[in-house]
C-alpha cells in the first residue's frame, strides 16, 4: 500500500530581482481563530474568509526570506523555531535542503521581534544557531523588546518579551540598530511601525528590478487587502498599523511594485491592485526557471 503524503515536499520558491535571487522559505502556519482580529466585526471577517475560498478556522503562513547577491547570504527573519509547535519552525531544515549552512549566513534582518520571526535564531537550549552572523534591527525594536517592560503589561506581551529576548539575547554583542537606510549590498530598511515600535519593510533593488518585503503588514490575506481596517489583537499601536497598512497597500498599487510578505501565502510574491473600496492581491505568475 502506498502512504499518502502528509506535507509538501519542498516549501523554498526562488525569485530573481536583477543581479540578486531572493528565495521565499515556508517556516510552517499557526492556525488561528478570528478572534485575533480587530476593527472588524466577526460576521464581516468570516463573510470575507469565506468569499476569499479559504478556511476555517484561518491559517497564518509564516514565510522568512533568503537573499543570494553571489558574495554573500542575508536572511530576512528567521521563524519560529523550536516554540512554535509542530506546524511551524521549518527554516532551519529548508535551508538545509538548499546546502546553506548556519555558518554562511552573513547576516539576519529582523522585521520585528515577535516570536515567528526572531525564535528561530536559537536553537531548543537558547543558544545561537548563527553565531558569525551580524543581526540588523530597527532602532525602535531593540529599544523597545530589549528595554524596561511597561507597567501593568498584560500576560500575553510579558511572553512576548521573553521570547524576543530569548531570540535576541545571544546576539548583543553582534546586534546592528539603524534606522533606515541600507544595511546590506541592495536591501534598504523602510520603517513601517504600528505592528510594533520598530516594524520594518525591506526594500531589495538590483540593476533597475525591486521588490519590498513588508513584513507583517498584513497577516490575514483574506480580509485584510478587502478591509485595511482589520487589525490583530497583538499590534502595540492599532491605529498606527491600520495607517501604516493603507500607505504601503497605496503606494505599492500607484507604483505598480512587486512585493512579498512574511504571511502572504507562500511563495507571497505578488502585486496589489485597487478593488472597490479595499485592495486584491495579485500573485505573481510563477516560472521554473530563475
């Protein structure tokens, strides 16, 4: 008897921007409620779900991404690890698969420091999995994760810190904060806060080609690119991210930019167009080659 597949057998996209290949890597989902939605009232959220063909309960694809310029190797967030269960945490082995070693990775760009983006820089102990890498944050994000906890922080954001400095702490003497600019050959930090203090965007150019990576503007494909309105639960600044959210759907729309994201569905390069009063997502059309 033949046994039947429980998991796609690959999970790594490559996309050539000019003279760069940026490779989407699936790191797994979370399956969620839409109880993890704001601004938007239940009955919507599901009649949006629901025309959009997806299911429920809803799905967070988590994505990072892997930048080859031919000098060097620059991850962009790197998962959830060990602790975010047994549906998550597959970076590590995709790169694996790709013949990308810990130790060739040059340096890590952090969007933000929430736990499916910075967990996966340690490993089940705590300690460094990329220990020669240098880690580039926005100024705002160590500021804000590596500080002093608010006073009468809820019990949902004191976990929050500890996992970003769990994900974090081994690398102090190796952490980079910036505030825009570029941080590596080709690849520009775009603050985009709202989601937390330092969420950051980046922008990758090569030989007239771009393509922004934007992070966690959005997490629910689904309702949000319909309604802008819709925030999550743990965005620190909900209207802050709601505002942040319609600047890039604007702009990225007006310039016609390819873009991709951390929980766009995977391989999540693609385009937004304008659609009545919100936004749709246009994936790019996808070709074996290179």
């Amino acid at each position: 008897m033949l046994s039947l597949p429980t998991s796609q057998p690959n999970g790594v996209s490559h996309f050539r921007v000019g003279d760069l290949v940026v490779s989407a890597i699936n790191d797994g989902i979370f399956e969620v409620t839409l109880d993890v939605m704001v601004n938007i009232d239940r009955s919507e959220a599901e009649k949006l779900q629901a025309s959009a063909f997806r299911r429920m309960p809803p799905r967070i694809t988590i994505n990072a991404f892997l930048i080859n310029d031919g000098k060097s190797l620059t991850l962009i967030d790197s998962g959830c690890g060990t602790i975010g269960g047994p549906a998550a945490g597959a970076v590590g082995r995709r790169l694996s698969a790709l013949g990308v070693t810990a130790s060739a990775i040059t340096r890590v760009l952090v969007t933000h420091m929430h736990i499916d983006h910075v967990s996966g820089l340690v490993d089940g102990e705590g300690k460094p999995l990329f220990p020669g890498a240098e880690i580039v944050v926005h100024e705002n994000e160590a500021k804000f994760w590596l500080g002093e906890m608010p006073s009468g922080a809820s019990p949902a954001l004191r976990d929050a810190f500890a996992i970003a400095q769990r994900g974090i702490g081994p690398y102090r003497e190796q952490l980079r904060r910036v505030t825009g600019g570029e941080v590596a050959p080709g690849i520009t930090l775009l603050p985009a806060p709202g989601h937390t203090p330092g969420h950051s965007a980046y922008a990758v150019q090569s030989a007239g080609e771009s393509l922004l990576i934007w992070g966690d503007i959005v997490h629910m494909p689904g309702v949000q690119f319909a309604n802008p309105a819709a925030g999550m639960a743990f965005d620190i600044d909900p209207a802050q991210a709601q505002a942040t959210r319609r600047r890039i759907f604007d702009m990225a729309a007006s310039e016609r930019a390819r873009v991709a994201g951390m929980h766009l569905d995977f391989p999540t390069f693609g385009h937004v167009a304008r659609a009545g009063a919100g936004y749709a997502f246009v994936p790019e059309v996808w070709y074996p080659d290179v």
